[in-house]
C-alpha cells in the first residue's frame, strides 16, 4: 500500500483531502493524520523537531497550470486538464478557444498575455487572483481598501507598497505548487515553490503562498497548549475506536462516495454534527429519489435491490460509522484550534459579501508540509460552506 508520505509527493495537486477525512480512509492514513497534527502543536509550543512550512491556501480562482513543456520547450497555460490522458494544452489563444469557454477562457487569455513576462522554467501551479477589472476600491469598517474577489473571499489590502504593487499590475497569481518531470503526463508534484521560481514583472502581481517556518512567530500560550493537547488526545481514543469502521470504508468505494456527499450535505447546511442514523437517512432518501426517476419497472427494482445491499451494509456497520464520525469531528477540533491560532499571525483583511455588506471570514485554510506530508486545514463550517452558498465573480468553461 502506497506511504502517507508517498502519495502526497507522487500525486498532481488538483486535490488534497482535509485533515480530519483521513478517517474516512483507513486506520492507518488516520493515525499519520494525528501524528502530523501533533506535530503541529508541538511547533507552536515552540519544540519542533523538524521544519514546518505553512502555504496560506488563496481562495483564488481558476487554479492555473503554465511554465515550459518539457516535451516541446514551449510555453504554455491550462488546467488541470493539462494532465488528462488527452491533455488540454494551450499555447495561443485560438488552443483556448477551442479547449475551453466563458469565463475561464478569458481568464486562460490573460493569463497566457502576462504570465510568460515572469520567465518561468518549469511547470508551476497557481490560484488565479484577479485581472482587468477585478479590482476596486471599497469602504469596509470606515476605512478604504483595494479589495479583490477572485471566488468566495474578498481580500482588501490597505494602503501602502503592496496595494500600490497590485494597482500597477494586469492580472495577479499565487504560486503553490511545481511539477518536475520529463512529461506532463508523469510529473511529481512538490509545494517548495519559493519566489527563486519566478522572476518579477510590473504587469504581474505573483507571489509564492509561503508562511515559511512559523516556529516561534505564533507560539501557544500555556493554555492554547493545554487544549491543544487535550483536544489531540480525545482524537486518539476516537481513532482507536474507529479503526474497524475506517479500515472498512477505506476498501468500499460506494459508501465512501455517499460520505463525501453526505459531509458536504452537512457542511452546506451550516452544520457540521455527523451520525449513522442520520446517514442511513440521507443515503436512503438519495438512493429512493434516483429510483424514482427510472421509467421501467424492472429496471427500478434491480436499482431497488442494489440499493438494499448498500443500505443493508450502513446498518450493519452503524455503531462502527458512529465512531469514524465522532473521529472525524474530533480531528477537525483539533484543526480549528490550530486555524484560530495562525488567524493571528495574516496580513490580509479577509471578508465574506453578503447581503448586508462584507462579513469578517477566516483565509481558505493552510496546506501544512514537513518533512513530505502535508496535510489541509480549513474551517469546512466557515469557508467551505461559503464557497458551496456565495455567488462566485467567475464563470468556469
């Protein structure tokens, strides 16, 4: 079975799974969960064993794939269709045109303009920022900012050099992630982008998303600690009691399906309380409302009949998904402790729009690495029920 460290470095960043669903994924992924997250907490009491970089995660969008094709030494823009097995490549605009459409094309375009100015030599990955027109002065709290919303989060920056920086600039970009390969198709994917992998341009605002080591910048007080610890330490017993239920999910794919939809069903509603019994409901009001649509009678009852399997199965594992589900919530405990700390230590005024003005939000959440695994930290009740409810200032093609 492949390594936590391993799959980390071997897969392309077009996903990365949150801290606390490693228990959806065997007791194994879930224990190096824990043990990464510990680590954590160790770092901000100040006794880190080893180097922690924290990359903020922008909540920019589209998330842009360019640099130089190895294979032809061109310069090129995309997606992450650029690794599909019949890749999406452009080189020119009309490659875009044909490869994508509405808003996405646009952004793509600007992109391919301005981005070869930064003379990039191998394969990087980015969140878009914004382009022409995509910035505006705004009054927040009495004060103005320049402010941004490249898809959920409205960035306002505050007078002074970089707010000058982002006016000059045409588009802007944050770097994350690199790729090193002889192809595009079995390119590795590392998060050590550092500002040496790319030069500077006056049309271009780019950046990497390095917090670097923040040992030492944001250390927990003797109390932070305290719960930190204790917080760790109740995901332990959760994911001991859930390694049967986690072992078993991790080897079916159906029912691991039906809890990423069922969690994002609960993230959508603003409540994040998972349980058996309220699963075995979702799945099977679900399973019911797709049955419904068939127009055959013999083709609803063998949907009904395989139906009956999967539901069979969640009532038997009940008290097993029970406690993959307190695991799971007790792990993210840990991650929002971690979260409210690395809160006080941003630059960037970070807002949400709503219909009454601009509510303050967290950031998107970090991506935390050392020493190969890397693991992603979000507030699901914060930012990612914003980015499934708020209207979006671009359209993907």
């Amino acid at each position: 079975m492949m390594t936590f460290q391993t799959y980390i470095t071997e897969q392309k960043n077009t996903h990365l799974t949150h801290a606390a669903d490693f228990a959806f994924e065997g007791g194994k992924r879930t224990t190096e969960s824990i043990a990464f997250l510990s680590s954590l907490i160790q770092m901000f009491k100040g006794k880190a064993k080893s180097k922690v970089n924290f990359t903020r995660k922008w909540d920019g969008a589209p998330a842009i794939f360019c640099g130089i094709n190895p294979e032809n030494g061109k310069f090129f823009v995309g997606t992450k269709s650029v690794f599909n097995k019949t890749p999406k490549i452009n080189y020119t605009n009309a490659d875009i045109d044909r490869n994508h459409g509405g808003g996405l094309a646009d952004k793509l375009k600007e992109a391919l303009k301005h981005l070869p100015s930064l003379g990039i030599k191998g394969v990087l990955q980015g969140d878009f920022l914004f382009g022409a027109g995509d910035t505006e002065t705004k009054e927040i709290d009495g004060k103005s900012f320049l402010t941004f919303t490249p898809n959920t989060i409205t960035y306002a920056v505050g007078e002074g050099d970089l707010q000058k920086q982002i006016k000059r600039a045409k588009i802007g970009i944050i770097f994350h992630t690199k790729y090193t390969g002889d192809n595009l198709q079995n390119m590795k994917a590392s998060f050590d982008v550092s500002r040496a992998d790319f030069g500077k341009s006056s049309s271009v605002y780019a950046d990497d998303a390095n917090f670097r080591d923040v040992t030492g910048k944001a250390n927990f007080t003797a109390k932070e600690y305290e719960t930190a610890v204790k917080l760790l330490n109740k995901a332990k017993v959760s994911a001991s009691k859930a390694r049967k239920g986690s072992n078993a999910l991790a080897k079916n794919a159906k029912l691991f399906s039906l809890i990423n939809i069922y969690v994002n069903a609960k993230v959508k509603q603003g409540k994040y309380v998972l349980s058996s019994g309220e699963f075995y409901n979702f799945v099977k009001a679900k399973l019911d409302a797709e049955v419904s649509k068939l127009k055959s009678e013999r083709g609803k009852q063998k949907r009904k009949d395989a139906n009956d399997i999967t539901l069979n199965n969640i009532k038997s594992m009940s008290r097993d998904l029970q406690n993959v589900f307190r695991c799971n919530m007790d792990i993210q405990n840990v991650v929002l402790h971690i979260l409210k700390k690395l809160d006080d230590i941003k630059t960037l005024r970070t807002f949400v729009r709503t219909s009454d003005g601009y509510k303050v939000t967290s950031d998107e959440g970090f991506v935390a690495s050392s020493s190969g695994s890397v693991v992603k930290l979000v507030n699901r009740l914060e930012f990612s029920r914003a980015n499934f409810t708020v209207a979006k200032n671009w359209v993907k093609g």
